[in-house]
C-alpha cells in the first residue's frame, strides 16, 4: 500500500476566521441596537471594547497562521486571509478613533460664545453612570478650543430673530435632532434656547446642543453650544457638528435675499 500524507489544516487560521466574523457581526449588532436606542451606551461601550479584543484576537490568529502555513505548508491560508480582513475591517474604525484623539484636543464641550455659553437645562438635570456633568467651560478648555477651532464662532443675521428661528427649527428637523426645550422669548429681548439631542454619524453617541437665538437692533445673533454625554474626549465631533449646522444656516439665510 502507498501511504498518503494529508496536508494539516492550520487551527489558528481557522479560529481567526472564526473570531473575526463574530466581532464583525457582534460590532454591527450592538452599533445598529444603539443606533435605534435599543441598547444603552454604557452597555454599548462595553461590547465595543468585546469587539475590539476579539477583532485583535482574530488578527493576531490570523498572522500566527499564516507564519505557520508558510514554515509548515499546513492548509488554510484563505482562511487567514479572511480573518486578516475581517478583523481589519472591524479594527478601522477604532484604528480612526486613535488618531483622532492625538489630531483633536482632549475636550467635550464646545460653545460659540465661551464667555456666556448657551444653557443646556436639560443636560443639567440628567444624572446616571458615566453620564458627564454640565459645568462651566474652564480657562483651559477654552484655550484649547480658541487654539484648536479659531473658526467657531456665532452668527450675525440681518433679520429678525423669529425669521432666524424659522430657519434654524428647519435645520433642526432635517437632521433629526429631537428637541428636549425651548425657552426664553417672553418679551423681544429675551433671547430663544432651544435644546435638542444629536447624535453622532456612525455609532449614535448622543450630545446635547444648544442653539441661542437673541434679536438685536433688527439683527438676529446665533450662538451654539454641543457637548458629548459620555466621555472625557469627543474625536471633534462637537466642533463638526456646530461647523456643520452654521454653515448650513448661512446657506439657507442667504438663500431669503433670493426669496
């Protein structure tokens, strides 16, 4: 009789696979559950951290198994190339998170108006676990915003100040914002807040925003305010946001001169 030799199968490889497809569908589970508020952040912040172990697992399976495969000639290199994938897709978005947080300074509250911030009532009153507080935007802080985002600053209008409300309530309904409160305007110098939550593009972490809304001499003055919820560093995100609606409602105020 001839004796044939089978090729082993390499066991790293094929865990790695293994390992990367459940991070993959565990991350897009859990993100798509906090998404749609079915799943709180604290919770979620816990499965990502899962994910990432388990994506860094994978991958590291996935390098094991090719090493071995080519020493050994051992079977399952389209596996290892798989799990090296996957597990590179899953680990993206944290690898694009790391270098936010060395590009953006380590704040989670940016205001237009840092002398007088807008007030987020309703963020104040939120208390619970990892939950941040709503406090006074620091000297530091405001240094490092001022150095960091020279570009944020309010918005002057020559319209009235409920023409500008109009326009910032479109704004606010377009991106899906829930508005929590709206206060102020009793008498024409008492300037508008209205509070609402954002949420962030990918994964939905929420931020309370304030946009103010004052009239002045037939000029309408719009400050805005966004601060994360969780967390001591927001990636930039605040400062996008408020860049974002601004430059919109520039857009759309010039727009009524066409109207």
């Amino acid at each position: 009789m001839t004796a044939v030799l089978e090729r082993r199968s390499s066991s790293a490889a094929i865990w790695s696979r293994r390992f990367g497809i459940f991070a993959a569908v565990l991350f897009t589970l859990s993100a798509a559950g906090h998404r749609t508020e079915m799943l709180e952040t604290l919770p979620f912040l816990w499965l990502l951290a899962i994910v990432f172990g388990l994506a860094l697992l994978a991958l590291g399976l996935a390098l094991a198994g090719l090493k071995r495969i080519w020493d050994t000639g051992e079977r399952g290199a389209s596996a290892a190339v798989w799990g090296l994938i996957i597990a590179a897709c899953v680990l993206a978005p944290f690898a694009i998170s790391a270098v936010r947080i060395v590009l953006y300074p380590n704040i989670n509250d940016i205001s237009t108006d840092l002398a007088d911030p807008p007030e987020l009532t309703v963020a104040s009153s939120r208390a619970g676990p990892g939950i941040n507080p709503v406090e006074p935007i620091s000297e530091e802080a405001a240094r490092l915003q001022s150095e960091s985002y020279p570009d944020v600053a309010g918005r002057r209008y020559e319209y009235t100040r409920d023409r500008i409300i109009e326009v910032v309530d479109n704004l606010v309904a377009a991106r899906g914002w829930r508005v929590l409160r709206r206060s102020g305007g009793i008498t024409p110098d008492t300037p508008v807040t209205i509070e609402v939550e954002a949420k962030s593009f990918l994964l939905g972490f929420p931020a309370d925003v304030a946009i103010r809304i004052s009239e002045d001499e037939n000029a309408a003055h719009v400050d805005m305010r966004s601060a994360s919820r969780y967390g001591t560093h927001d990636f930039g995100d605040n400062a996008k946001r408020i860049r974002r609606f601004l430059a919109d409602l520039d857009a759309q105020v010039a727009a009524l001169v066409s109207r």
